[in-house]
C-alpha cells in the first residue's frame, strides 16, 4: 500500500518518525511530499493545491495523508485575484476552505471510486494559548472541508489536551514514568508523540476505511512496540 504524506513540518515529523519505526514493514511504502515552513495561506510562497495534485499525480497512492496548518496564523494572499485577507476574515475562511476543499477533493477514493482515500488529520492543542485558539479556527475550517469532499477526519485536540482541555506535554507509560509528547516549541512532537499521532490516524482511517483495515493493522501494531 503506498502512503503520500502532504503537508509543513507536522507532516514531515510524522513522515519520518513512521519511517524509522516502520523500517523493513514491506507492507507500506512510505512517499515523502512534505515541505516545512510552508501552509495553505501563502500560495505566492508555495501553491499546495497544485503540488498536492501533482504528487497524487506522480506517486498513485492508495492512501493520502494531510497535515497542515502550523503557519497558517498569516494572513491568506490570492495573487491571482490581488487579494491578502487578515486572519479570521470573512475572505479568509472563504479562501482557505476553498484550499481545503481542492486538496480533500484529491482523494477520490472517499467516494468509492478509483484513487487514493485521503485522511485529514487535524491541528493539535499548543502551548502558546493564542495559536491554540487560532488552531481551533482553523481546525473548523479543515474539517468543514475535509468533509465536505468525502475526507477521512482524524482529529488530534483531544490526544493532546489533558482533562481541563489544556496543553498536555507528557503522558504516564506503563511504567509510571512520564513520556513527552511535545516538543519545546509547544507545537511539534516528540517520536513518542508522532507514534501516538500515528496510531490514532492509521486506526481511524482503518475503522472508517474496512478495506484498508487488514493493511494498516500490521503497521499499527509496530508502531505500539
């Protein structure tokens, strides 16, 4: 089964981390379309709606995996209509939901048709409390989208967030030690982290997708050794 990875730095952790706890799993074969510091906002930067349909395009995946949004608190500018609209505009959820929208519509196999299935996975808690509640706004607007086209949505507020719904920066392990889950920089993971981002978004795409269950089920049990 091959598996696209689409997105900045989030996408790119998880990419390596199933990498390095996948090696020598023939069953999936991992492609790396990821490009950190970029987001859905800046197309003048960098257009993820035509690189996403061009790595669909050249890889043939079974399954897509988006994950972005981590500098997607900048304004979203639209060359080609001349626009820049601020943070939480009107013209700026109109904007990025059309963004999302095009990328969810790659994964053609959400209908039942031939392609890939694509899994959006969704924004996590964050340390600083303004990213995280521009987090949440932006995670209204990617699961609006993502549904919208048929999207598996693989919600991730509710791992990193403890009881009160606060940042969650550690877990206890079995053994009673804490194990940390985030980064210093309050928005990415540690390797444990991915892993468990990892487990959560193969187990939900098997549960929504029973076709693929038999082939992910294998690579969710390495990831919990």
């Amino acid at each position: 089964m091959g598996v696209l990875f689409l997105g900045d730095s989030l996408a790119q952790g998880l990419y390596l981390s199933m990498v390095r706890s996948l090696r020598g799993h023939s069953g999936l074969r991992l492609v790396n379309a990821t490009k950190h510091a970029t987001g859905l906002t800046r197309s003048d930067q960098y257009d993820w709606v035509a690189a996403s349909r061009e790595a669909v395009q050249k890889n043939s995946p079974d399954l897509v995996l988006v994950w972005i949004g981590a500098n997607d608190f900048r304004p979203l500018v639209d060359r080609e209509r001349r626009l820049r609209a601020d943070f939480g505009t009107t013209a700026f959820v109109e904007g990025y939901l059309a963004r999302v929208e095009a990328i969810a519509g790659l994964g053609t196999g959400n209908h039942g048709g031939d392609g890939p299935v694509l899994a959006w996975i969704g924004l996590p808690n964050m340390r600083d409390r303004r990213f995280a509640e521009a987090a949440e706004q932006l995670n209204q607007l990617q699961e609006a989208g993502a549904r919208q086209q048929g999207a598996v949505w693989v919600p991730s507020w509710d791992l990193t967030s403890d009881a009160n719904g606060e940042f969650l920066v550690s877990v206890a392990g079995p053994d009673r030690a804490e194990y940390r889950l985030r980064a210093d920089d309050g928005v990415h993971f540690s390797d444990i982290g991915y892993r468990m981002m990892a487990r959560r978004t193969l187990g939900v795409v098997a549960a929504e997708r029973p076709e693929m269950a038999g082939a992910l089920s294998v690579a969710i049990g390495e990831l919990e050794a």
